[in-house]
C-alpha cells in the first residue's frame, strides 16, 4: 500500500517525543517532494522505531534527535541523527549482529537485537544500511530504500521479522 512518508514520520515523532526526557529535542526535516512511497508500513516501522529508540536511549543526555527524509522517484533516505555516547570504530563490524553490544554503553540497558532487526528489515527491502559515528559526539544512521520494487515482492516475508520488535 502507498504509505504518507511525512505523516507516517510524524506520527512516529509523536510516540517518541513522549518517551524522550525533556532534554531531547526531537525533529523532523523533511527534504522530499514526493509523500507516498510504496513500502511496507510494517518494516518501515520497525526501521525507524529501532532507529529512535537507539537514538533517544543511547544519548542520556539528551540533545537533538535528527529524523531527516530525502526521497526521489528511485529511492527514498531515511537519516536519523544523535548527539549521544557514539559507537566505538572497533565494534562497527559486529554491529549488525544479534545479542552484541558495544563496550561503551554502561548502564543502558538493551539486549542487542534492535540493529538486527533494522538489518533484516531493509534487506528485505532490498536497502542498504550505513552508519557514521564519533565517540562522545553522536552517531548517524542511514537508511536508503529504493523505490523500484513492487509492493507485492516487499510483502513476501515480512512475518519472517515479525514479533521480533523489541520495545526498549
Ligand atoms: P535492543 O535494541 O534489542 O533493545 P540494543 O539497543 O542494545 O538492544 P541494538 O539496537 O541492536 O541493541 O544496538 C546494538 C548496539 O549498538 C547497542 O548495544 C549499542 O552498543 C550500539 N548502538 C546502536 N545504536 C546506537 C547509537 N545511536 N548510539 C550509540 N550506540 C549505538
Ligand atoms: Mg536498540
């Protein structure tokens, strides 16, 4: 189905400006001239759910949480910016994996599937996942889902990820 890109971000940005301490500062850049997008609303949910979680929980002391769109005809990006503690460069290769965390989180709490499941999320879309991050300044994910696909091919595994989502 054709998904509204800045109200399904919106709506998200609403849940999550709840969870957020008032430190946070939680926007919304929206760069697209295109709105509705043929993705699966289910994984695009669980892209961008675990995507803030992370961002909001692994920032404990608050700052901006970036979710920027961009999004053409062929693909549409999905940013999502932190101030937070960073991702150490020597964990980046196991970051994707279930059950690893990295050294540096302290006392957050997490099991360590959330960026699995963001993984198999845009696999399943056939996307691709990057990240950039400083220690001690923050991190930037990005997500790149193109736009070629028919629903119909997205659709076919999504129960695979299904009940995997995590609240943190
Ligand atoms: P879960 O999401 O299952 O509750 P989790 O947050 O620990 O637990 P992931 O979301 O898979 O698991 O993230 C894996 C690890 O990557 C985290 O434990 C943390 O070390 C690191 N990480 C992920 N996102 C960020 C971020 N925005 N800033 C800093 N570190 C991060
Ligand atoms: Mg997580």
């Amino acid at each position: 189905q054709l998904i509204d890109l800045i109200e399904f971000c919106q709506n998200l940005l609403e849940e999550y400006q709840a969870i957020a301490t008032e430190k946070h500062r939680i926007k919304l850049i929206n760069n697209s001239s295109y709105y509705r997008v043929d993705l699966d609303r289910k994984l695009l949910h669980y892209i961008l759910t675990n995507l803030l979680s992370n961002a909001i929980k692994y920032s404990p002391n608050g700052g901006q949480v970036i979710l920027e769109i961009s999004c053409n005809l062929q693909q549409v990006i999905f940013r999502v910016k932190d101030e937070g503690i960073g991702i150490p460069q020597n964990y980046f290769n196991k970051l994707f994996q279930q059950f690893e965390r990295a050294s540096n989180v302290g006392n957050i709490k997490g099991t360590g599937l959330g960026l699995s499941i963001v993984k198999q999320a845009v696999d399943l879309h056939h996307g691709e996942v990057s990240v950039e991050s400083e220690l001690g300044r923050g991190t930037t994910f990005t997500v790149k889902l193109p736009l070629t696909l028919s629903s119909e091919q997205i659709k076919v595994k999504p129960d695979k990820v299904s009940g995997c989502l995590e609240k943190s």
